[in-house]
C-alpha cells in the first residue's frame, strides 16, 4: 500500500477558503486569440450534525438525545442536493427551479416547543435543534434563500422523535435572506 500526498497549486489553491462567502472559482484558459479567461464556480460542499432521534419523559421541559446524523449538501450544477445518511434527496424544487445554485450551508435549527401532547417541552435546553436542518443557498443572482427541514417523526408518548427521511414534502417555504 502506498500513501500519497496532494497539493492545490494556481488557481485551486488560491481559491481555497475555510468560509463560504465567497464562491471557490477556477480559471479555464482561453479558447481562441483576445478571449480573456472565465471563471467557474466550483460546487460548495457544507455538512452538519443534526440530532434526530430523542425521548422525554412524562412532565419533562427538555428532551434527551439519543441519536444523530450527518447531513451534507452540495450546490451542483445548479442543483441543491442533501445527503440525510441515506441517500441524496434534490431540494431545489423547495427554492424555485427558476435559477441557477451555486452555494450551500447547513445548520441546526431552532425549534419551538414540541407539538404532539408534549406542551411546553422544547429540544434541547441550548437552543440547539433536535429533528430539523436548515438549508440555505444562494442563487447565481444573488439572492441568499433558507428552508427548514424536517429530519424526525413526532409522536409524543415515551418516544418523543425518530430519524423521517429527508423529502421536499417536509420543508418550509423558503424565505429570502
């Protein structure tokens, strides 16, 4: 067995940021005499730890985890994808199929008190969310968009939340940023 070591060099290295406010961007020479060269946004990439499995007890205000997943997405040719640990599910329809994506960031989001008979009880005391990831993208023109996810079943009883594969069907209405 061999290892090896890889380096970005020119253009690559040069665009390699540890954030994503700006896209990542390749030079590609030009095809004839005068052209100058054009730059293509690479796809982004962007992943997140989102508890998707939980309890309560009878009476509780907090909820406990027992489980969690790894989300990742990526802006692919224009595409939003997400990966809920199972397989890729494009969530584009969710922003408009009327542009052209190019940045991806997911995160946790913020939950409100759980429904389902489980009044008053919220997941987990730091605000963190528990069955929900947000996904936000930005769009060729511009704009910067988010939709919130829903990634757990409620069902209230001892078992308060279980791992729901991730769907169109399950995310909000996205609102500009």
């Amino acid at each position: 067995m061999t290892c090896a070591s890889v380096a970005l060099s020119g253009a690559v290295a040069a665009s390699a940021s540890t954030t994503n406010t700006t896209p990542a961007t390749q030079a590609t020479p030009p095809q004839g005499g005068g052209e100058t060269k054009k730059f293509i946004p690479f796809p982004r990439l962007d992943a997140t730890n989102i508890v998707t499995d939980f309890t309560f007890a009878a009476g509780a205000t907090t909820v406990a985890p027992t489980a969690s997943r790894t989300f990742t997405g990526s802006a692919r040719r224009g595409h939003v994808f997400v990966h809920d640990g199972n397989s890729w599910t494009d969530l584009t329809s969710v922003f408009g199929n009327t542009g052209y994506y190019y940045d991806i960031a997911l995160a946790p989001t913020t939950s409100t008190a759980v429904p389902a008979g489980a009044t008053g009880v919220t997941l987990p005391g730091t605000g963190a969310a528990a069955g929900r990831v947000r996904v936000t993208v930005r769009r060729a023109d511009g704009a910067i968009l988010r939709s919130d996810c829903t990634v757990s079943s409620l069902s209230g009883g001892g078992t308060l939340g279980a791992f729901l594969p991730l769907a169109t069907a399950n995310c909000s209405a996205p609102q500009t940023l």
